[in-house]
C-alpha cells in the first residue's frame, strides 16, 4: 500500500512519541517556513509593543495606532487581559504573547528556517539544532515602530538574521501525546550572544511535529543586543520596559527518506 507523505509524516512523529522505553533512533527535522512564526513582545506592552512574523495569522492583530491598510477579526478589537491598563505601564507576565497562535495555517511570511537533529527520538533526548529569524519580517503593524525595531534589530543589513541554537534539552516529561520541557541554549544577534533557557512544549500537528517555545530577557538586556535603542528615548529608557519575550511556533517535518526507514514516496 503506498502512504501520502502526510500520513508517513504523521506515523513517524507517533512514533517518535510513544516507541516503547529501551527502543531509541536518531532522527532529523526541518522547520517548514511558512507555518512556522517568531514573535517578540515587551512587558507592558504599551498598547502596542509586540511583532510577529506571520500578521495573516486571524488570531494575531496589530496594537493602538496601527498604521492604514490592516484588517483583522472584529472579535480582537476589543484587547483583552488587561488591555485598558497597558498604557499606565501594567504588567503581565502569564497571558504572553498576547495573542498566540491556536491553529497552524500556511499563511505564514517564511522568515523562519531551521534544523534540528534528536539522538533519542524515544525520549526526544539529545535533541540539538538550530533556528533563523529574518528580522525585517517582524512586523509590529505600524510604520515607525517597524521602521525603528528594524533599525534596532539591524535589519537593514540584507540577510540579518535572529539566531537561535539549541544544544540541549531538560526535564522533558510526556502527557499524553504532549512533550513539556526546557530548552537551553544561546540567541544571537547583532553580533552578541547571549544564553537562553527557553519553555518547551511539543506535539503533533499539521503533519509532523509543533514545538513552541518562549523565553524571557530582561528588558535592559536590549542595550547589549540592539545598542542602537539607547538613542532613541524609548521606554527602555526611562525604566517602563521591564521584560522581553521572545519565542516561536515552529512546524517540524521529518527528513524525508528517514521517516521510519522509509521515503514519502514508498
């Protein structure tokens, strides 16, 4: 019987997920770009201070002062979770991002790219690899802030890019179908690295295998990574930025040809 490649897909991330204890088998994933995002997000927020890479997705919508032409879902006018108190500088540090991503579309900019190989699919053990972030696809929904972040980001250098490298993955526990987990590692940018431990959580979706991820850095830690911020007297200057959020929705497929020893084409 010939399989789709969706259902090789779909077999092989089952059993990477429920091959019985004792078994293992190294295995190779690949980031599919355009239903997989990044975002970034300041706490407080201020109304508006937060980008993605993917603005077709219908959960997403852009802040206060959005600049002309965006069109988003009625049902998001209305902020929630503290919405109405951002503009006073208050916090949130559990309903991050904002507005996340509930069901994966291909609508997605492909700004994102990314390898990653598991030593132990039974355990998703020893899984290292790493993910690209084109910076001049985050986009905030306004004009100057995009413009400013850009800058900031130093996406005006063609190609500039957000790296992330994952050497290692901790306290990975199962329930159910779902892996939850850390990850840690380092992000680079501008030409400084710094470490990252990030939130994992993984599953199957959309044919292979969802992991989203999100990490925290200090607000302040932006002086270091984008010094261009400091001239611009933004709220990271007088203190009210307290924390960055990063994180990523990533979709992973399975290399073709390695799907339980087999190609998508058998």
């Amino acid at each position: 019987m010939r399989l789709g490649t969706h259902a090789v897909w779909t077999t092989f991330v089952l059993v990477g997920l429920l091959v019985p204890v004792g078994a293992s088998s190294q295995s190779h994933w690949t980031v599919e770009a355009n239903t997989s995002l990044a975002w970034w997000e300041i706490n407080p927020t201020m109304g508006h201070l937060w980008a993605t890479t993917c603005p077709g997705d219908p959960g997403w919508r852009p802040g206060a002062g959005f600049s002309s032409g965006w069109s988003f879902d009625p049902a998001l006018d209305a902020l929630p979770r503290g919405w109405a108190g951002a503009g006073q500088g208050s916090t949130d540090t559990v309903h991050v991002p904002l507005f996340p991503r509930y069901d994966v579309r291909h609508v997605c900019t492909e700004a994102v790219r990314g390898e990653f190989t598991v030593d132990d699919s039974a355990h998703w053990s020893g899984l290292h690899g790493w993910v690209a972030i084109r910076s001049a696809d985050l986009v905030t929904g306004e004009q100057f802030h995009d413009v400013a972040m850009r800058r900031a980001l130093g996406a005006s250098s063609a190609g500039s890019e957000i790296r992330v490298t994952v050497d290692s993955v901790v306290d990975m526990t199962r329930h159910g179908d779902t892996l939850v987990g850390k990850a840690a590692g380092n992000m680079a940018l501008n030409g400084t690295s710094m470490p990252m431990l990030a939130s994992v959580r993984a599953f199957p979706d959309s044919g292979g295998m969802r992991v989203v991820v999100k990490w925290r850095l200090p607000a302040k830690a932006l002086y270091t990574l984008t010094p261009s911020l400091a001239k611009m007297s933004l709220g990271l200057d007088f203190g009210l930025w307290k924390d960055l959020y990063m994180g990523a929705d990533l979709v992973l497929l399975p290399s073709k040809g390695l799907a339980l020893g087999t190609s998508a084409a058998q």
